[in-house]
C-alpha cells in the first residue's frame, strides 16, 4: 500500500533572514524525512516540502512555532502544489524581486561561541570576530537584501575551506551562517598609535611594525591598563575607552570630549563585577544577559566602588552598565589566565560633541585625533552606524531612553495602515522612521542635528533604511517648528523629489507614539500628557507642559502649565538659574538673596534679566514643565548650568531618590487649577506660583533639597492626577497616555502610573519606543500618512 503524498509551497514572513532560518526549516525538513527546498527572497523565506501528508502538515504547523531564537515570524501561509519528486532537501541560492524582510539587529555573542573563544583547542581560540548563526553583526553589516554574504561587508573575506565546510553543513551550527569568519580568512585587528596616526592610512595596516590580531589586543590592553585612552572599533562605531577605576584617565576622557559632568557608561567584564559596583534587580539583570544588551541604568552602590571612580558619573544615583556584547569587547577585558588589566571600562560614544558616532576608520583617525591615544581597529568596514541602546527599568519593565544596538531596525507593528512615508523625527536625540502599511521602521540614535556632520550621517541614513524596507516614500513628515533643521532638511527634500510634506504638532506626535506602541486604531481619543522640555506650539509659543484630548486626525488643548517667559531663548534652556528667576517673577515671589537661584548671580545680571522680563524683550512665553523641573532644580541649588540636554532635571530626580520615602511625609505642594477663559470647555490653566512659594518658604527653612525634590514631584503627580481626573469628567474618557522627555523621569512616571490606575484609569506609557524625542518620528508617521482604511 502506497503512502499519501503531499507537496506544499510554504511562504514565511518577519524577521527571517540572519537568524539561521533556512538552517532551520532544512532541519525541520530532514526531521520529518522531507524533501525539497529553501531559499531567501526580497519579501522573507520561500520553501517547499514534499513526504507523507502527515510530515507535510506537521512541518507546516511547526515552521512558524519552532522558529530560531533571533526570528520573528509575523505571518505563515502555505498552499498545494504539484508534487516534485526531489530526491532530497537543499538550499537554493537567493531571490530578488520586488517585497520586503525584516532584517534582524545586531545580536550579542551567544553562549556557544563565548565558549569556543576561551577554549585553546578550538580553531577560533581568541578569534575577534567570532560568530554563528544565533549571533553577531546584522544590521550593520547589511548593504542589501536578500541577505547573504555577498550582500554584507563581509562580502570581501574569502571563506577558508573549514568555515566553507562549516557554512554547507546542515548539520553545522554555522550553517549559512553570513558572518561567519576565523583567524585564516579575517576580518584582522590592528592597533595605531597617535600622534600621526590620521597621516598613515590608506595601507597602515599593512605597514611594518604595526601590531596585528593578538600583539595589537594586549598592547591595547596594556594601554589601557597603564591610564590611556583607546579608541576601540565595535559593531556599529568607535568606542572611547579607558580604566574606569583611574580617576585621571577618566578626568582626561572627559576633558578631551568636552564632556563637562555628563555621565559616562561603562563596561564591566561580567556580572560578579557589575552586582559590586550596582545594585542589580531581576528584570535589570535579564536585560544585560540577554541577547541585546543595551546600557542598562542601575543604581549605584555607595560609597563609590574600586572598580569605578565617581568620576565616571560625578553627581548621579544612577550608572549606566553594560556587558561584553561582541567577541572583542570580551578579549578587552581578558579571559581567564590574561595578565590583569581593568574589570570595567567607561565606554562613550566615538565622536567629539555633538557630532555623529565615527564608523569609517580614515575618518575615526582624523576625528578622533587628540581624543585618543591609539585606535583599536580591524577591516571589517561598518555600513550603518548604530550606537549602543540606554533603557531604564521602570515598574519592572523597560523605559527605553535610547533605541538602537539590538533594537533597530525591529519594526513596530501599526493599528492602522499608512501610505509609504518617511517621518524625519526631531532635531534632539533624533530618529526617524519609514513605513508603508502596518509597519513602521525606527533608525537607529542619529544624534543631534546641530552638526553638519550629523545632518550627513541623517541623509545616508535615510536612504539606506528606506532600501533595506523597499519603502519608496510619497510622503515626508516633519515637526511643525519652522527652525528645526529636520524639517527644513524635509522641505528641501521634498522640493527636490516631487513630494508632499506634512507637519505635526510636536505634543500630538508624542502622544500619538504612546498610542501607536500600544496598538490602539485611533477610533477612541485619549487623555494624552505630554510633558518636555521645548515643543512648538499652535499659537506660536514654546509648550511642554500639555494634556491633549488626542486621536490620531487631531486634538485639543484640555490643560496645560501656566506660561511663563523664557528670557533669552537658548540661553535660559543652557542656564537653569535664569529660568528659575523667569519662574519666581512670573509669580510675583522675590529674588530673595540667600535663594541659590540668586546667589549664582551678579547684581548687574540680576538687573539687567529684570528689565529683560519687565519689557519682554526677547521673551517668548513657555509651558514647558521641563522647564519647571530646571527652575526648581535651580531653586534648590542642584544644578545652575547644563552641560547636556536635560541636565538639571536628571539631577532632581537623582536629589529626590536618594531622599527614603518612609511614607511620613505627607506635607505636598499644590498646583493651582483655574480656567484660561470664562468661554465654555476652556483648557485648564497649571498655575506653579504656590508651589514655587513652597520650595522658596522651604529652601530658606532649611529643609533638604532631597526631601523638597521628592515633594516636588509628588506635586507634579497630584497635578496629573487632578487634571486627567477634570478631563475624565468633561469627556468620560478614561485611556490616559503618557509621553514626552520628562517621562524618562522614573519616579515621575511609576508615581503618575500608580496614581492614575488607583483612580480606575488606563495608562499608555511607552515600553517599546523612548518616550523622549527618539519615538517622535513614530508619532508623526501615524498621525500624517495613516491611509484611512
């Protein structure tokens, strides 16, 4: 008798491609005794299947629940065809065509190859580059889809015979495996000493006596380990490192970066070294072992630890940590039986400040130059610049701050379909974003777009994710602010491509990213807070301080902070002092002298921002409650000057955490709450003059800055608390969402999260994208380009 036999073409759609797919679908086959094939194409993973009826169905059913760890698969679908009668199972080379994949992030070194590069009797014993089909280099080693070697910049190293044994092996776990590569057929490290160093490429590493592979990784470590500063090619850009325990290494990092107080983050070499110098819960400790990596923040241990001198994040609670998430950031800080050397690195970003990361070795030499005192690099050339990912954990779950390594270029799944569109983000901390139907595809961390560096690294960066979606824009989206250069950028683009540009209110993008991350369609409004720090408004002034009732075709102004003037623009954003004095005028409360807001300043400046307020020169009105934050933190002598974006705030919340909260305090400031207009439906007005009167009543009493901070955030809950509650009444609306760069802002965001859902409300904060500037582009796209079906 004669077994029934079926042949089914089957079509895989998702993150298919650089996670061992076909290696798997191969096995699957050969488990289930099927013949057949399997192949990439331009839209995901083809394959067809021929055996008994019941293996077919079997196979069918498991292709999508068995898939690889790294794969996403969003969709399967299968049909009959005409029986083939192969005589076994292959992998066909891959298709083109027109359709889209999603290509897989970067991905941290997995546990098989960590132990095959400490092991002496492997081949890749200590390889840099060591890889495997669970793992390693994706996004920015991509040139083009469908992917496969010759499509990636590993297109230019030659498979030895082993690694081309090991990439034919079904059997192999390497099997197709694009990056794989060992110590025969590359990539090499070199190690480049300054000064000159921008004056020896092309061909230095190839000159004589430049250290090569193992020389230059323990020279590097050598380095390192005696006080210098090494700049270190990683996956997605150069690293500056140096021992983070050597206080004057880190003092020079800083002062050669132009850092000021900014916090550096570090790399620890496991997780013994990172439970000493942090405190580690659970779901932090899942992050830093997991397969993406990010820098984690965790709170600091006190007093300051050994292995990291409070150099590293002068002023902070908080540190930023990371483990080893590629071969060589492991062999940096040595295996076991290595020469001692640091246990932690500070590991910053490769750029001067304000420019984008440095990918491009000629580049990296010449930008780096009086940075560095050697560079740490190796041939394989970078594609696409990807910056390390910084998430907070929050309720215990993830706060992404900055979305990138590991994270780009997931898409985010759409509510709703939009036509295929390029949404360019904002000018701080930017991002942007293509989609096309129900996906939209977030960059990786861009930078600030006050460089012309920046702005060129924007436009490559662009083009490249729009041909690895094969999303051809009809539209561009840009923040309404005339001055951002984002939106200027979109303009002139599209002038020069022929296409419409829309532009979206900063506060509604912000919303409408909180509601897209949570799948809602847009049929229902929500109460949306909004709360930043600059955001241009309807009527031409700077808000930050919104409550919207939002969907995604438009909104409305239920509440916002009372305005206040913002005296020299830029200068009160870089200066807090200023904005606390602005602040206290605003309310009628004195520039009483033992304030610290006052004592910063001289007599003459003093006069001279009082007549500034008084005739309202060059005092545009401001909203903002990032702002607000800056003035108290002012106020109470946390912070006068910034040196980075957010600065004062950040250290608020930092005063206001390290005060214990016993639960006994229950003295709270209060924000007023009054109508903007007698007309009917009027937006609330925030007023903070009685808070400001309390903070001002207690710095002088005395009272620790730790235990006003926390008061004051615990006012700016009750305010939210009060407001969605007002907006409650007037609408029946009870969907609250909360974005916005303030809500980076832990404490802020756990005390309104609780709050309101004590109160019987639902809340939308964001978990997927950050809630700052970086998730703005997805707000945009939703809000301009849905298609209305």
């Amino acid at each position: 008798m004669t077994t029934a036999r079926a042949r089914r073409h089957v079509t895989v759609r998702g993150v298919v491609q650089g996670v061992g797919f076909r290696p798997f679908v191969h096995a699957l086959a050969a488990e289930h005794g099927l013949s057949g094939w399997v192949a990439n194409d331009a839209r995901g993973v083809d394959t067809e299947v021929e055996g008994p009826v019941a293996a077919v169905r079997a196979f069918c059913e498991e292709i999508g629940t068995r898939a690889p760890p790294l794969a996403v698969v969003e969709s399967v679908e299968h049909r009959a065809v005409p029986l083939g009668h192969d005589t076994g199972f292959t992998i066909r080379p891959s298709g083109g065509g027109p359709g889209r994949t999603l290509v897989s992030a970067d991905t941290a070194t997995c546990d098989a190859c960590l132990s095959e590069l400490a092991d002496p009797a492997d081949r890749r014993h200590r390889h840099p580059f060591i890889t495997c089909t669970h793992c390693g280099p994706r996004f920015t080693i991509i040139t083009g889809l469908p992917y496969d070697r010759g499509t990636t910049t590993m297109a230019g190293f030659p498979l030895c015979p082993d690694c081309a044994r090991e990439y034919a092996d079904p059997a192999d776990r390497r099997f197709h495996a694009q990056p794989i590569a060992c110590p025969r057929c590359g990539p090499r490290l070199a190690l480049l000493h300054a000064p000159g160093a921008a004056h020896t490429l092309p061909g230095a590493l190839d000159a004589p006596g430049v250290a090569r592979d193992a020389e230059a990784l323990a020279e590097a470590r050598r380095m390192l380990a005696d006080g210098a500063v090494v700049a270190v090619k990683g996956i997605g850009g150069y690293h500056l490192a140096c021992d983070a325990s050597d206080r004057l290494a880190v003092r020079t990092l800083r002062k050669r970066k132009n850092r000021g107080s900014k916090p550096f983050a570090v790399l620890a070499d496991g997780m013994a070294t990172v439970e000493r110098v942090a405190q580690v819960g659970e779901a932090e400790r899942a992050l830093l072992l997991g397969p993406r990596k990010p820098i984690v923040l965790l709170r600091r241990r006190a007093p300051a630890p050994q292995e990291v001198t409070a150099e590293v994040a002068p002023g902070s609670p908080d540190l930023g940590v990371m483990l080893p998430y590629s071969p060589l950031h492991r062999l940096l800080l040595g295996l076991p039986g290595d020469p001692p050397g640091p246990s932690v690195l500070v590991l910053t970003s490769g750029n001067r400040a304000g420019e984008p990361i440095a990918t491009d070795d000629a580049d990296a030499l010449r930008r780096l130059d009086g940075l560095a005192d050697a560079w740490l690099l190796h041939d394989r050339p970078i594609h696409v610049p990807c910056d390390d990912s910084v998430v907070r954990i929050c309720d215990g779950t993830e706060l992404p701050v900055r979305r990138s390594r590991g994270y780009a270029p997931f898409p985010v799944a759409l509510p709703a379909p939009v036509v295929p569109a390029l949404a360019v983000g904002g000018d701080l901390k930017n991002t942007f974003c293509v989609g096309d139907d129900r996906y939209a595809w977030l960059s990786a961390h861009v930078g600030d777009m006050d460089d012309l560096a920046t702005l060129t690294a924007f436009e490559r960066a662009t083009a490249h994710l729009a041909d690895l979606t094969c999303v051809a824009p009809r539209l561009l989206v840009a923040d309404l602010h005339p001055g951002y250069r984002s939106s200027q950028w979109a303009v002139r683009a599209g002038r020069e491509r022929g296409l419409p540009v829309a532009r979206v209110q900063h506060h509604h993008a912000h919303i409408a990213s909180a509601m897209a991350e949570h799948g809602l369609d847009g049929t229902a409004p929500v109460i949306g807070v909004a709360f930043d720090g600059t955001g241009y408004g309807d009527d031409g002034t700077v808000w930050g301080g919104e409550v919207l009732l939002a969907d995604y075709a438009g909104y409305r102004r239920l509440a916002h902070l009372g305005r206040v003037p913002l005296p020299g623009g830029d200068a009160a954003v870089r200066n807090p002092y200023r904005m606390a004095l602005a602040h206290l005028w605003a309310a009628g409360l004195p520039w009483t002298s033992a304030l610290p807001s006052v004592t910063v300043t001289t007599r003459g400046e003093r006069a001279l921002l009082e007549r500034q307020l008084a005739r309202d020169l060059n005092c545009v009105p401001t909203s903002s409650m990032g702002r607000l934050f800056d003035a108290v933190s002012s106020l109470t002598g946390v912070c006068h000057r910034v040196a980075y974006e957010a600065q004062a705030a950040m250290e608020l919340e930092c005063a206001a955490l390290a005060e214990p909260d016993d639960g006994t305090d229950d003295r709270a400031y209060r924000f007023a709450l009054h109508p903007e207009s007698e007309e009917p439906g009027a937006a609330l007005v925030a007023d903070a003059a009685p808070v400001l009167a309390a903070v001002v009543v207690e710095v002088l009493a005395g009272i620790t800055v730790g235990r006003i901070a926390r008061r004051f955030h615990e006012a700016v809950v009750a305010l939210v608390l009060d407001v969605c509650r007002a907006a409650r009444q007037r609408t029946g609306i009870d969907t609250v969402a909360l974005s916005g760069g303030v809500f980076c802002n832990t404490l802020l965001t756990s005390g309104c999260r609780t709050a309101l859902e004590r109160d019987g409300f639902a809340v939308l904060a964001h978990h997927k994208v950050p809630p700052n500037d970086g998730g703005l582009a997805l707000g945009q796209l939703i809000v301009a380009a849905r298609t209305g079906t």
